[in-house]
C-alpha cells in the first residue's frame, strides 16, 4: 500500500449542510479557508492557464462524431443483437465521458469561447440528469470546500461506505433516481435547504427553469416510446445515464476514496491515477486529479504539463486504476468499523512536508 492507513479521534459525521457539522466546519475555520498549493513561478502559472479553442473544438468534434455514429448504429440494428456494441459505446460517450465534459466546461476552461463552454455544459448537463444551475454552484462549492463535511455538496462516498449504492451506482439505478427525483422537485419550484445553502437567491428562478425544460424532454421521449411501443426513444434518450455510466463511476470514485476529510491540503484528500489514452480520452485528463483541485484554472489539455512541473511535491501517482482499487478497498473495508480510518499518502523527499498536525500523526502512526 503507498502509503499508511490512518484512524483519528472519532467523531460523528454529519453530512448535510445546514446541520452540525456545518457549524463545525465554519467555527473551526475549515470552511472557505486557504489551500496549500505547490509552489509555480508566475509567468509559468500564466502560460499553463492560457485557454485556447483548439484542443476542445478537435476533442468536441471527436466525441460528438462518435455519439452520433454509434447512434445512427444502434438505430440501423436495431431488433438484433449487432445494435448491442454500437449501444455499448454510445452509452459510455453518453453517460460517462459527459460528466468530464460537464466539469470542464462548467469551470470554463475547455474552450477560451464562452458560448462554446456553454452549450457543451448544457448538453452533457442533460446528459447526466444535473440540474446545470445546481450543478454549478454545488462544484464551486466543491472547490472551495473539498471533503469538507459539512459544506462540501458533492462527498461522493460518505462515511461509513455504503458498498451497496457504490456496487449498483456503477449501473446509475440509485443516483440516476436520485437525481431525477430532484429534477421533479427542481421543476415544481422546490429547492432543499441544502441546495440553498449553495445556489445564490438570484439564481434559483434559472435553476427551476431549467430542471423544466429538462423533464420535458424526459417526458417528450416518454411518450414516444409509447406511442411508437418501442423502448428506442429511451435507449437514446435517458436509459444511457444508467448502462453506460460505469466508467464515469469507476474514474470518478478514485478521485477522494479513502482518502482524509477535514483537511486543507489536496494531497492529503485527491488521488491522481494514470490512466490509458482511451480513459483519459473520456475522462479528460480529469485523473491528474490533485493537479486539477490545486489550480483548477488549468484547461484539461494542459494538466500533463503542470503534473511535471509539481509532481516532486505530490504523493506517487498510482500507476493504474487496478492498483488504485487494490489500495482503496481494504480502507474502505475498515471504515465499516471504524469511520475515522483513511489512508495518509506518502510524500516524496522532494515535497514540502504536510501541515505539523498531519505530520506528526503519520509519524505516530508509522511508530505504532
């Protein structure tokens, strides 16, 4: 394991976010607080921030060709089983490589043109059944608050682990419902007091407004697959968020698993992986992770370049997803008994030690 697991003093885990440990984060200063980030000269920094349209229009044109194809496939086989492995790639290009697309765009560094971030974040947003209003805000909180309990709207995997929802959200049934579910309310009008602890008042018109237009689209290929008695309007339209987001589940869950919470330093709480090129095609280099979560201003294309230049101050990439699940699972196995186990990543002679209080932990822990 790369790395030593970790138990801290217990505390119970709160995780909506007008609730206790709410009140926590912000007494304690952990919430909206200052990050450690790795030291980059200036007129370096400025250069790996440099949006540009290129790379995105090619990969836009790449991924929108492929849906399109495997697409016009699955409708031209459809009845035999030859639509199966065109289905099979527009479900992954449809629910998983979406939700990089989502990300990206939504920070706005895809494409230098605004518009063009735009429309991409509306589509992929459909795509996923997020509430792109929502979606918008909860990730901004996000950064600002990574695996903060409490504040953070999107700890993808809560302590303990529900290994149940994790194993069936590889096919979407739980968090496409759930996530459909809040379209619904979304479009009466009804925003949770989570979701307004995040969304700016302004704002929150533009979000029910937009979960309308989504269900109506939802609703419009509803009726077509019934009054055609076929279910490929679904297969099209929907249904692909459920069988073809186990990619999405399996890049995305690396991203914080097993890692600490409450902290202020994106080593200790982000997992960078590599990935092959096909991977990292769909996931848009979303796995240099830790890079993304210290300088999210970085377009995805430029993430290689900054893991180079900061990697002496990370912990090791693991060198495969395979060898990522093999460090996360017995983690996880152990928060079922004890939620406060995580694993402490270990830092090269190179970096800059983590704070005195992680620091001293890890010594004790190694001691024991």
């Amino acid at each position: 394991m790369n790395g030593m697991a970790m138990a801290t003093m217990h505390r119970k885990r709160d995780y909506s976010l007008v609730g206790e440990s709410t009140r926590q984060a912000i007494e304690t200063g952990l919430a909206s607080t200052e990050w450690y980030h790795t030291d980059i000269p200036r007129k370096v920094m400025k250069e790996l921030m440099q949006r540009s349209d290129g790379p995105a229009i090619r990969d836009t044109i790449i991924w929108i060709t492929a849906i399109l194809t495997s697409a016009a496939g699955g409708i031209w086989f459809w009845g035999s089983w030859w639509c199966l492995p065109f289905f099979f790639v527009y479900g992954v290009l449809y629910g998983s490589s979406s939700d990089s697309r989502w990300h990206e765009c939504g920070h706005g560094t895809a494409f230098r043109t605004r518009w063009m971030n735009d429309v991409v974040y509306q589509i992929a947003s459909f795509m996923l059944m997020r509430n792109p209003v929502t979606w918008r805000w909860s990730h901004a909180r996000h950064h600002t608050d990574t695996i903060i309990v409490g504040r953070d709207a999107e700890i993808a995997v809560m302590r303990p682990p529900d290994l149940i929802r994790l194993v069936l959200n590889f096919v979407g049934i739980i968090d496409a419902w759930y996530s459909l579910i809040a379209l619904g309310r979304n479009a009466l009008g009804i925003l949770t007091p989570d979701e307004q602890s995040f969304i700016p008042e302004m704002e929150r018109p533009r979000a029910v407004t937009a979960a309308r237009w989504h269900m109506a689209i939802y609703l419009a290929a509803i009726i077509a697959a019934l009054a055609t008695w076929s279910w490929l309007p679904l297969m099209l339209i929907g249904l692909p968020r459920l069988y073809g987001c186990w990619h999405m589940v399996m890049t995305g869950l690396l991203q914080h698993i097993g890692l600490a919470d409450n902290v202020t330093d994106h080593r200790l709480n982000t997992r960078t992986v590599y990935m092959n090129p096909i991977s990292r095609f769909i996931y848009w280099n979303m796995n240099y992770h830790v890079e993304h979560h210290m300088f999210p201003m970085v377009p995805y294309h430029a993430l290689p370049r900054l893991h180079e230049l900061i990697k002496h101050d990370l912990p090791e990439p693991n060198p495969s997803m395979w060898h990522a699940y093999r460090e996360v699972f017995p983690v996880v196995l152990r928060q079922l008994r004890n939620e406060d186990y995580f694993l402490l990543r270990e830092l090269p002679p190179t970096a800059r030690p983590y704070r005195a209080e992680f620091h001293e932990l890890a010594v004790a822990t190694a001691a024991e």
